[in-house]
C-alpha cells in the first residue's frame, strides 16, 4: 500500500504544523477543513453549514469507508484533529438552503458527489462491471464494484461511488495525471499546436509503427505506478521525427495509460466489455480510435461530454423525488460515436510493449 501525496491528509497535516497556532486552533473547533464541495457548500450557505458527503470524504485519506465515519486510527497517523472535519452526509440530502441574497431565493441544495463519482452517475454506470474514463486535464477510469469494497491488488484506488439512504456503493479507480494537459502543453509550450483541435489533423497519417514515444509524467505518475518524482521523458527521437510524430506519440501516450489501468482491473478481477468516455478530449475522433485499437475495446463516446454535471443533476432529482429509481438513468445515455479496434491483438501487443519497455526504463532510472 502506497501513500501518495494526491490526497488532502499529508497536506492538511503540512498546513497544521507550518501555520502558527492552527494546530490549537483547530483542536480548539475555531477552524473547518473540507474538500472543495464542502467549501462551496459553506460559502453558498453563508457559513451555516459544514459538510461533506461520503464520496468526497473517502477520497481525503482520512475516512473509513467501510465503516462509513471518519477514522480515529488515521486521525492520530496524521495529527488531525477531529473538530477540524465536517460532518460526512450521504450523497443525496439535504444539505441546506442557499443564502437568498446569491439568487433571490433560498435554492435547496440536494446532491453532491465527487467529480468522478458524478461522472460515473451521469455515464448511467449503476450496475457493477460498468466503467467509465473521464478525459479533462487528467483521466479517470473508475468501475462500479456494488456494494463490495474490492481491494485492489495492484495499486488502483478502492473508493464511494455515493451513499443513498445510508448504504455506499463502491468503486475501484485509476488515476491518470495528464492526459488533456499533456495537448496543453504540445499547445502552450511547444507551440507545435495553435488550439487543442488542431491535434487530431495534425496526428493523422502517423502510423503504429513510430518510434516516438511520450511519457508524460510532468507531474508525476499516478496509478498504477504512483511514483510522484518521476519526471517525464520522450523516447525514440530520430531525425525524421517532427511535429506530427511527437504530437500522435502525446495523445497515444494517453491510450497507453490507460491500458495501463485496464490490465490493472482486469488483473483484480474486473472484467470489462465497453468503456464509457466522456471529456473535452474526446471530441477528438482520431484519440479515440487511437483509445480503442491500443487497449482493445470497444469505446462508446457519451452525447453528454459533461457528464459530472449530468450525473450531479440527475441525483438531485432523486433526492427531490422526481425520480423513483437510479436505473431511471440508464434511458437518458445516449451513444454519440463507438470505435471499435481496427489494430489486430498481433499489433497491439508489440506497440504496448514498446510502451511497457519505455515504461520501465523511465522507472529504473527516475532521475
């Protein structure tokens, strides 16, 4: 088990012990921690109430998840006092009103879920085995495990899906630290590209045959390396490599890890038969054919890109009782596109362990 410093426990602790006098005051009840759902709530309710629900609690390293409360073991491991957390409500409730002067009236606030979480929701994964991979700044792939919190065995992170009516359902995710920011930087510091939708032309016509190979780990590697001081690295440059060949190696890279995350499922058991994107990549058509011929499954583009938003909003009408059932969702998907892989298993094979010898290089020598 891995400790990463992705989580608010290690930061909170940093800020407690570097802060003068925080650590007194906020065993003294005189200061509120929280995720930013419970920021927003404090501020959208005038202060009045400090809150969280589980999915953003669990996500905190500081929460029992299977007993569903804030963890004294992990507390002490961290120095944190408990009259410093907010109260851990479920996902759908009632978490108070809107101070009227926002928007001329008490709006009732009914739902809140982790970003992810949410996406899963809106991507109607509500049964277990359905998976979904979020591709903004970073990518999330994350599968809805039921009511079993499955340990992963291979460095993936167990978490609440969302508590309804006290019981949690769970979910087994992959983290990915760049993915949309890795178009950003071909983008913003390379200025191979003048806006991101100029990547899918300029990536067309570069075949699997490249030599290029781009890990971008400018922040790190998330799962299912979680190794936060390996810097990123470029691999297979020849003189015939340019701006084409660097940006397809940028957005395969993306494809690459999160093949990597599916290996890790499936090696936990997990088997996966579709995968449900969603995110301002994938507006990009040649990324996700890229998505599916280098993990070898079918990728089913959402109509809904912001499916966080859908997600959220579809909870807050079961709260409101507009709807009966969370199944109620699964009509409201709409498939845009599905790409299916044109790369045969043969091909794939050698391109991934291309990417596994690269991979390994990079994690044998950090530095």
């Amino acid at each position: 088990m891995l400790a990463d410093p992705y989580f608010s426990a290690s930061k909170l602790q940093w800020l407690l012990e570097q802060v003068p006098g925080a650590s007194q005051r906020a065993a003294a009840g005189e200061l509120c921690f929280g995720t930013i759902d419970g920021f927003l709530l404090w501020r959208l309710t005038g202060g009045n109430v400090h809150a969280t629900e589980a999915s953003n609690a669990s996500r905190t390293l500081l929460f029992n998840i299977h007993q569903q409360q804030w963890d004294p073991e992990l507390l002490t491991l961290f120095q944190i006092p408990a009259a410093l957390l907010p109260e851990v409500r479920d996902s759908a409730a009632s978490f108070g009103y809107c101070s009227p002067g926002l928007f001329g009236h008490p709006i009732p606030i009914v739902s809140m879920l982790g970003d992810q979480q949410a996406a899963l929701l809106g991507q109607a994964c509500v049964k277990p085995g359905m998976l979904k991979s979020t591709y903004g700044t970073g990518c999330f792939a994350m599968v809805n495990t039921g009511d079993r919190p499955l340990q992963s065995q291979h460095q993936l992170l167990t978490t609440v899906a969302w508590r309804i009516q006290g019981k949690p359902t769970y979910a087994m995710e992959g983290s990915i630290f760049m993915a949309g920011a890795t178009v950003q930087w071909l983008r913003d510091k390379l200025g191979i590209i003048q806006q991101a939708s100029d990547s899918e032309t300029l990536a067309e016509g570069v075949d699997y045959q490249q030599t290029e190979l781009l890990i971008p780990a400018f922040t790190g590697l998330g799962a299912p390396h979680w190794q936060p001081k390996v810097q990123a690295a470029l691999f297979g440059l020849s003189r015939n490599s340019g701006k084409a060949e660097i940006c397809a190696a940028a957005l395969r890279s993306v494809a690459y890890q999160t093949q990597d995350l599916l290996l890790a499922m499936a090696q936990d058991g997990i088997n996966i038969a579709d995968i449900r994107v969603d995110g301002g990549m994938t507006v990009n058509q040649w990324f996700l054919q890229a998505l599916a011929d280098l993990t070898q499954h079918s990728i089913s583009q959402s109509k809904i890109s912001d499916a966080t938003a859908f997600g959220t909003a579809f909870l807050a009408a079961w709260q409101l009782g507009w709807v009966s059932t969370l199944d109620a969702i699964q009509p409201l998907w709409q498939r845009a596109a599905q790409f299916s892989p044109q790369l045969s298993p043969e091909q794939q094979s050698i391109c991934y362990q291309n990417w596994c010898s690269a991979m390994g290089r990079l994690l044998a020598d950090p530095s």
